[in-house]
C-alpha cells in the first residue's frame, strides 16, 4: 500500500478525530475557555499516543499548555525535524454571522467547516495522517528523521509565553530544520510554499508645541504648530519614490532574487481583483521598481496607522493646537533587526524635528522579527519535491505579510524554516465560517509523508 | 471749563452711573438672561435719554435688541458718525475665579473689576461722557457731526442678527465714517489705534482610500494610505518660505506700507516675552520676510487646527486606514475675500489629491471678511489726532487678530473704519476678573470729545 493509497483508506476516521477536536472550544482569549484549551491538549496528546508517538507531553506555560511529541527516527544520526502548530483557535464572534455552530463541524461537499478548520487544528492534523501514511507504505516501525510536533496553545492570543518554552526545552527541541504548518497556499489550483514573514515594529510620536492651544487669531502664523510639523514630519518619512527615508532602514534587507521574482510573477495575480479585496482601494501604491506581491511580501514599509490633534470634534476652533500624535508601524522584511529600525527611527525623528517643537517617540515593546527560508535552501527544496510529488504539479513561492511566533523558532532553535501548509486566503481564518478543503488537507499529509524521506536524503547530505 | 477739567468733575458720577450698568447680566450667550440684556438695552437707552440724546430707539432682532441714540449736529451738512460698540457681555465662568462677583463692580486703585468693564460696556461708556464734555467746553448744545451710536446686544454670542439689522436701518445708518470703539492699545503707556482686523474662512478636508480599515501585513505598502496623503497635503499647503500655495491666495492682498511697517517696528515688542504669552513657544515662526507682529496682523495664514484618522485610541493597530480628516483655518487681512479664497482652496484640493484617494472639501459658512482702515485715510489721521491731544503723546498703529462685526459695518454702510478704543490685552476680556483702567476710560472720553470737532474739520473738506 502506498501513501496515497494509505490516505484514501484512512479519510473517513481521519475526519471523524479531527472532527472530536474541533469540537473542543480551545479559545485561548478567552479565559473562561481555559479548561477547554487543556482539554484539547490533552485530547491531541492522547490521540498521539494512540497513533504511536513514543514520547508525548504535555509542556505548561503560565498560561495555556503545549503539546510535544517525539518519534525518534531509527538511525540516531538521522536528521532531527520540530513541526510547529497551535491547538488553540480565535474567538467566535460574531456568532450571529455563522451559518453552523462552530464548534459543531460540518461537511458540505469537500468543505469542513468550523472554528479551527484551518487554523490550525486541520492543518496539524495532517501531520498525524501523513506520519502513518509514511509508515504504513514503507514498513517501517519509526520515521526516517526524528519527527518532534511542538503545537502550542497560545498562538491566537500573542504566543506571550512561547519563545520562553523554547528557550526552557531548547535541547529537547533541537533539530535541523522547523517545518511551519500554519500558513497558507496561493490557491488550490496553484499550490504554493511560503518563504518568509514580514516583521514588525511600532512607534508613537508625539509633537508638542505651545504649552496649551492658542487663538489661531491671535498667534496663527507666528509659532509653530505642532500639526503642521507633524504633517511635514511624516511626508519626510517617504522619498519621491516611496521609499523609506530613515538612515540605514534598508541597509541590512536581503534583497530578492532574481529566482524569486520569476517565480512571484508566474504567479497567476489579478491586480484588480486584488484590488477589490484591498477594500475596493482604487489604484496601486508603493515603492517604486516593486510589483505589488513584492512590495507586501518582500520589501519593508512604514505605514501611519493612526493621526491626531488639535480640534476633532464638531464645528470649527481657530486655534494652534498644543500637541498633534501618530501612530506608525514598520512593516519588517529578511534581515532587518526591529531594535536597529526603532533607533533609527528615534534620531531620524529628532533630526527631523523643527525649531520650537519638542518630539517624544515611545515605543511599545520590542517588535517582532521577520522570518525567511530561502528558496535554495535544502530544506525549502526537498520540501518543494515532497509538495509537487503530493499535488502532481510545479510548486511556486509566495510570502505572508503577517508574522506569528516563526522568528523565535528559527533564532532560539537555530534552524532553518520551511513553510508547509495547505491552508487558502478563502479560508475565512479569524471570521465566522472558517472553512478547509478536505481533499488539501489529504493532499498536505501526503506531502507530509514524502518530506521525511526528502528530509532524511537532503539534510543528511547538506 | 475745557474738555479735561469737564471730565475731572465728573468721573465720580460717570463711574457711578457705569457702575449701575455693569450690574445688569447681559449675557447674551445665556437663554436664561434674555431679559437681562433686554432690562441692559433699556437701561442704556433711559440713561442715553437722560444726558440728552434727542433720538433714543431700541431696535428689535430676532434674538437680543442693539440700542440706537441720534444726536444731529446744528449743521445739516455736517459729517456722521456711526459710533459702534455693544451691550451684552461673555459668560461669567469658571465662577471659583473670579475674586469678586462678575456683576458687583468693584474699584481696586486705578482699576474697576467686574465683567463689562472693558468688553464692551466700560467702552461705550467714555462716548457718553466724550459728548457731554465737548458740549460743555465748546458752549454748544449739538455736537459739530451728527452722532449716530449703535449699541448691539449680541455681539458675544456672533452678532448673528446684525448684518441684518444694519440692513433694515441702512437709511437711518448712513454716515462718513464708523467708529469703533472695542478694541486695545498696546499698552497704558504706548496709546495707539487698531487699522484693520484679520478675516476668516474655514474648510474642513475628508480623504477616504479603502473602503474599510485594511490589515497593514497584508496589504500596507501596496495601497494609497489616506493618511499619508493627508500628511502631504497639508504640508504642500506651505512652501520653504512658509508662505500658502494655494494658487491666488495672495494676489488681493493689500500690501503692508513702509509707513505702517515702520510705526509697527516702532512699537516696544519684546518677543521673548510674547512667545511667553503664546503659550511658551520655543520659537518664532512663519511667512519669511515678515516680523512676528506682521505676521498675525497683516499677513494671511492657513493654520490646521485638528487633523485625525486612523487609530488613536491606546495601543497599536497595524492598519492602512480608510479615511484621513483636517480642520483649516484661513486668515484672510485687507483686500482678500474669503468666498474667492474658499474655491481656491476647494480647486487646489482636488489638483493635490493623489490617485486612488477621494477628497471631500466642507465649507462651513461664508467666512468672515477682513477689516482695515488705511493709516492714511482722513478719518484714522482725526481720530489719531484726537488721541493724542487726550494722551498727550504719540500715537502708534496696530491691527488685531480677531475679528467680529467690523466687515459688516464698512461693507453694509459703506463708511470707512476708525478704531478708537483703551482697552489694553490685559483687562482679561472673556476671562474671569475682567477689569479696565479708569484713567484710560477717561482718556478715551477726551479723545472722543475731540474727535468730533477733528472729524467736522477732515471729512468735510475730505
């Protein structure tokens, strides 16, 4: 019996557990769902063990528990793979707006829907179908690579206590690669692999001027005005080109190669009707020389989220305000640390102050660091053959605007990423009706079951 | 007995009778007051009666009644004058403030406290006894120009019936000059007379990009972000000179004279203490090639007085917002016209607009237009005569900032503007402890009672 054949067999109880742990109301922002999120970590442990994982623990944190699983590979030397997932789900709200109970998943036609579907039970889930796949078609009693699942508990409620589980079991989790299975593909005729996540980092400027709000008739015009400099503060922020302007923001960005832009513009990208889900935004926008996949996968930002000062209210108030504020965030790409972008970002401002208005920039915690796995990497190549051996057809790359606890893996374990996934953009993760394309999650566990013996072949050999 | 010694033997009865007035709370602003101002209007009118005013009318508004005293001069060919001023005063609060009651005047060495004392009642007052005193010293029993006093009783609340009611009694209204009696010196020791008040008009700027809020990983740096326009547009507003872009805006500005500029520079300004003032400004500030004092008196500025969008409650929200929003305030001095300005500034709206952002431009109103009385003009050189003689010293120019029912005056009668008033800016108008300096209400009597013999002279040869 071969994998495919496996997976065929096996679909029907595979739903059937799935559906047992979608049932399970593992919202981890919700506090009084907290016994539902150990209930899940422990149904998920039990089922492991019953799937024949040697080792399967539960890991507690301050808040919600972790699941780690290991099946050593019988060949000591054989490389050593983490797969990273999460086993608690967002909140359901507005319930109202749900076709079917959430936590009751339903069938209709090749859909599974329901609250962790995709994000990311389903999606973890098919690591356990394609482990056994993998087995049962070769004979053997063990993988040929260590395989360690680490599937958190806290991934939709900020990953507050992740990247210090990692450090407290880092020996227990080292490996030569992660593989990551709780990101998306570009659809489901296109299968893709993602190669890295954008970072982050915030900033709040303020701007002070007079010590209170003056009569614009009797001071406009002789003092500065604190939204006025604002304004030219952060149109100073983008050249011409809509580049970035502070010093060094794209000194250390690992540009994109020439590879990676081919296989982004083979992608089969409608701008319009990107467009239309950019809230009908009515033109493109943004650095010059990028296409727009670039610009919000591979190139750094700074976006003003928010503005304000002076009279907000109704009606007029000739005055000069006191004070203006702005929001900004910096979207970060593949080599760029967010505590070098926020210190630039700190003198820029400064520099960039005007005589008779005193800045102050707070910034909100330390960011978040943009991920990337590089395309010729061994891990992303023996991983794209497992995917195109899974789905019969050439395998092309995308990225992810947003980021989740991805970096803290790759830094604190020092290994490389490789972003296996089945997921869709149409997979209303986050919203009511969150939804999988069953026959993806069996195309995403027979990749699964090939990339161990990629794995054992590439990483041994690297 | 001569103007002065007339007005020595009676002060003690003038601040008497002043005394009895600022009792009343004619605060127009109040509904509760109505009758107040209306028992404040009546008040007047008796006591107008009562020193001889032959004509003594109250004129009805939809809201509070001006009150309209005629005092012909023997010469039928002789000059009018229209004397404005009003009798209804600001809101007394914050109430814990005020050292003593707002409505019980009281006479703390040179000085009465008490609301009304300056703005505007204290001010109307010294014609009452300017009149008087020139009829004593000259033996006459009319006055050598007809006096025309016009007494509104809504100033304080925007004088919103009263173009209207100079309309309705253009006729009765008609005169060679207006003079207006609520306004400053520069200081107790330097007399000087107001040449023109600043205009305004306002817009009210609304950008939208998307449709709705857009998450900045996904979609931030690849679409127009409405506050990104909005921070470039409002810096285009201005160039390196600090001067308006907006196409025209200067071109019916009257320019400043050498004359006025020198008078101005005569002035003893010290900046350091007005940036004090202006609410400890760090600096100064504004159109290159002007002194701060020419700046907020006559040159025209565009001033944001609030701008918000986007996020700006506490914390981050990484998105590309759908709607940028800003408050504008042009002041608009001699010549310029706010209706002309206002489609200027709707054009060049639309011309700075990015592609794939919309702009909306709100025009509250009709503005308010500019005042001026060229320091040239024979009626400013009576008047600045007349000072002098009462002050017995040189008399030096400014202009205000504000502005009120001025335009309206010059436009609707057709009469040049001649400011004639002591208030100083710091009787704390509007404020709590309002007071005025008695000696400078006496000397704005003499003035007023030599104006009249300088105006016979210049208008009619004028």
């Amino acid at each position: 019996m071969d994998v495919s054949e496996y997976i065929g067999a096996s679909k029907e109880r595979f739903f059937a557990d799935l559906k047992e742990w979608l049932a399970i109301p593992s919202i981890s922002g919700d506090p009084e769902r907290s016994a539902d999120v150990r209930r899940s970590a422990d149904w998920l442990a039990s089922y492991l063990r019953g799937i024949g994982f040697p080792t399967v623990e539960l890991w507690e944190t301050p808040g919600h528990p972790a699941v780690f699983a290991e099946w050593p590979a019988a060949d000591p030397d054989a490389p050593a793979v983490v797969v990273y997932g999460h086993h608690d789900v967002q909140p359901v709200e507005p319930l109202d707006e749900w076709e079917t109970d959430p936590f009751t998943p339903v069938e209709k036609g090749d859909r599974l829907i329901g609250r962790g579907t995709s994000d990311d039970k389903g999606q973890v889930f098919f690591h356990t179908l394609g482990i056994r796949a993998g087995l049962a078609a070769s004979g053997a009693t063990a993988p040929p690579v260590t395989v360690k699942l680490l599937v958190e508990g806290e991934e939709e409620s900020g990953s507050v206590h992740f990247a210090e589980l990692l450090r407290t079991h880092r020996e227990r989790l080292s490996c030569d690669v992660v593989v990551i299975s709780d990101t998306t593909m570009w659809s489901e005729d296109v299968p893709s692999m993602c190669t890295g996540m954008r970072g982050l980092t915030e900033a709040e400027v303020a701007l002070y001027g007079p010590e209170r709000d003056l009569h614009s008739g009797s001071f406009g015009g002789a003092v500065p005005n604190p939204l006025h400099a604002m304004a030219a503060l952060l149109t100073a922020l983008h050249d011409a080109d809509g580049r970035v302007t502070v010093p060094g923001f794209y000194d250390d960005v690992v540009p994109l190669t020439d590879e990676e832009r081919d296989l982004f513009a083979r992608l089969p990208f409608d701008e319009a009707e990107w467009l239309r889900t950019a809230g009908n935004s009515r033109a493109p926008y943004g650095e010059k020389g990028y296409t727009t996949l670039e610009r919000v996968w591979a190139r750094p930002t700074a976006e003003i989220n928010g503005m304000w000062g002076g009279h907000t209210g109704p009606g007029g108030k000739t005055i000069v305000p006191r004070e203006a504020h702005a929001k900004i965030s910096f979207r970060l790409v593949a080599g760029q640390e967010p505590g070098k972008v926020q210190e630039s970002f700190r003198a820029w401002v400064e520099q960039n102050t005007p005589p008779g208005v005193r800045a102050e920039v707070t910034i909100p915690g330390g960011g978040v660091r943009p991920c990337f796995s590089p395309i010729r990497s061994a891990g992303v190549q023996a991983a794209r053959r497992a995917m195109e051996k899974a789905f019969g057809k050439e395998v092309l790359f995308t990225r992810e605007g947003g980021s989740g606890p991805e970096a803290d893996l790759a830094d604190i374990l020092e290994a490389p990423l490789v972003f296996l996934a089945v997921g869709l953009n149409g997979d209303r993760i986050h919203a009511p009706n969150e939804k999988v394309e069953m026959p993806l999650l069996l195309k995403g566990a027979e990749a699964a079951a090939y990339l161990w013996d990629e794995f054992a072949t590439a990483l041994r050999s690297s």
